[in-house]
C-alpha cells in the first residue's frame, strides 16, 4: 500500500479545530482501502512565538523539506500584530516552497443556501487562480524617519515574467481539464487586474495575459478591473468559470466567492508547487476565525475539501473524489451540519459524518 508523509501545523485560531477533522477524515480513507499516511505534527504558529521569538524555528522550512505534502490550519492572534504572524509562518512557506500557483474553488453545493437571491445549486461554480508569491505580498519596501513628521513609507508590488506567465497559464490548462471532465460546459477565463490605476505591474500583466490567451484559441477571455470584478462576483457569479489575479486581489475575491457560495466554511485551497522540486500546501481559507475559536462550532469541510485537492495532487483521484463526494453529501443530506450551515452540530461531529461516509456509511 502506498503510504504518504505529511506534515501537520495545526496552527492558532480554529485551526487545530479543523485540521483534526482533515486528519480522521485522511485516517478514515487509510482504513477503508485507501492509501496511508504517515503524519508528523510541527506545533509552531503563536504559542511557539511566545515561548522563542519565532513562528517556526530557523531550519523550518528545511524540516517540511521532505515531506510529500503539508496540511496547515491557521496562524494568527489577537495579542499579535497580523503582519508578523503572517509573515513569519505562512508566507516562508508559499515563498520558499515556490508555492506560485494558489487554487480557491467555489461551488454553491445542493443543500447550502446562497445569500443570494435566487441562486440554486451548481449556478456558483468558479475557480479563481491566485499569484501567490509575488505581487502585492512581496516584501519590498521599507520606512524612514519613523515616528517623525517626516515618516516616508514604501510599499513595492512585484511582478515577474515568470509568476506571471506561470499562473496565467495554469488558470488556462485547468479551463481545458474543466472542459474535458464536462464537455457541455462553458470555457472561459477571466483576468482581474487595475490596470487603469497601476500603469506598470498591472500593465504587464494584462501584456501576458493576452500573450498567453492567444496560446488557447478555444477558450473564451475577458479582462476587468478589480471593482468591476468584485459587484458582478456578487450581481452574476455564475458569469465565471476560471479567474486568474495577482496575489492581493486574488485573495479579496476568493473570500467573496466562498460567501456567495454559502459559507466562509467551505472554502479550501491549494498551495502548489508546480515543478513538484518542493511540498505543496492544503489549507482552508477561513483563517484562524478568533471569534468562534474553542467554541468547537468552526465548519470542517474547507479543511475536509483541502485534503481532497492534497490527494488529487498527491496522484490519487479515486481518493479525492470519494473525499469530495462525503463533502457533497453532508450538505445535500444536511443530517450533520455546524451553525455557519444552519445546524446545531460541533466540529467534531460534523468531521465523524465525514469521515462515516469516506469509509462507505
């Protein structure tokens, strides 16, 4: 049987919450013909920060370096200043993994209610592709005169040919795999940028992206500007198939698209490394979610769906697909669901019925 290394960092917040129900799901899928997995947990994140001064210690990221995959939970805390939670956990590990290509899917699930009128289930189904290395997150830039009437900030966005190129053209190879798995479909990416605004980085993007479009005939384009964007992510989201920004509006509007869709709870993703030279990163999009963190009510299944994108990279479609339908059924079903959905489950009820129905219940 094949049996996979994988790194646990459960994290702050709700993220120990979540990645436990990640983890009996995997341990589920083990015990019922599926592959195995051999996990090590890295307790780094806040609590580490207190106790050494580091979110994770020097040789971090050369102690994950080995493994096949990363499940991650949450960092952050509300003694902390974000930036420095942030940038001291999360980010190394996108940076220094080369983890370009971030992957957030949308999909408004039979059984969840969209808060948007009208919408029925399968109308919300996007994937937005996120630069997730560079852009706006890069850390270039710095203060001088600090404290004085002269304070001067800098805050530079960077944008390479290559991250560039790479997520343009990974938002356009998944288009096509859409387009395979279900031939009726329509194909279409979108491009988001600001480009009226920023006259250089965003610019050149929208340069490469219509270099790259010109690559795939087949596949309808369109470019908007990020406000744009954001009112019709919310007047018409079913309007979308694929969406490819820079890292910060990428992000912006994947907490907007898992909205629509239902629920903060459901949206998971992926943190690839394409060239596979380094581990690649699941995690939900929900963050630490301090206001319901040990209330034992956070919602699972974005943690539960990440762990489906781990194994379909990990090479075991079979597996992800039984994980993601277990997903779809707790929904439709709706027997088990936690407060975000409307039920009165807990957490960890919530992982049991998904786990129950991963091993065939």
């Amino acid at each position: 049987m094949v049996e996979y290394s994988l790194a646990v960092i459960a994290g702050d917040g709700v993220g120990p919450e979540v990645v436990a129900e990640g983890r009996k799901t995997l341990e589920a899928l083990a015990g019922s013909g599926g592959p195995g997995f051999r996990f090590t947990e890295f307790p780094w994140g806040s609590a580490f920060y207190r106790e050494t001064g580091r979110l994770m210690p020097e040789d971090g990221l050369e102690l994950l370096s080995g493994f096949d995959a990363i499940l991650f939970g949450a960092v952050g805390d509300p003694e902390i200043p974000d930036h420095i939670t942030l940038h001291g956990l999360l980010l190394p590990m996108r940076r220094g993994f080369d983890q370009g290509v971030c992957v957030r899917p949308a999909y408004l699930y039979p059984g969840v209610t969209s808060p948007l009128s009208g919408k029925q289930a399968g109308d919300i189904d996007m994937v937005i592709f996120r630069e997730n290395t560079e852009g706006e997150y890069a850390p270039v830039g710095g203060r001088l005169n600090v404290g004085t009437a002269y304070e001067t900030v800098i805050q530079s966005n960077v944008f390479t040919r290559r991250g560039t190129e790479r997520i343009i053209r990974a938002a356009f190879e998944h288009c096509l795999l859409r387009q395979r798995r279900n031939p009726g479909r329509r194909s279409k990416v979108t491009s988001v940028t600001k480009s009226n605004a920023q006259s250089f980085g965003m610019v050149f993007w929208d340069e490469v992206f219509g270099e790259v479009a010109a690559e795939y005939p087949q596949v309808e384009t369109e470019s908007l500007l990020v406000d744009r964007a954001c009112m019709d992510f919310v007047r018409w989201p079913e309007d979308f198939d694929v969406v490819v920004a820079s890292n910060l509006f990428a992000d912006i509007l994947s907490d907007i698209a898992a909205v629509v869709s239902g629920s903060m709870g459901l949206a998971p993703s992926a943190n690839i490394n394409p060239g596979r030279e380094h581990p690649s990163l699941f995690e939900p999009v929900h963050g630490a979610a301090f206001d319901i963190m040990g209330k034992g009510i956070a919602n699972p299944l974005a943690t539960i769906s990440a762990v489906a994108m781990m194994l379909d990279h990990l090479g075991e479609p079979a597996a992800a697909a039984r994980v993601e339908a277990a997903v779809a059924r707790c929904l439709e079903e709706r027997r088990v669901l936690t407060a975000d959905l409307g039920g009165g489950a807990s957490t960890a009820e919530m992982g049991d019925e998904a786990a129950r129905l991963v091993a065939g219940g």
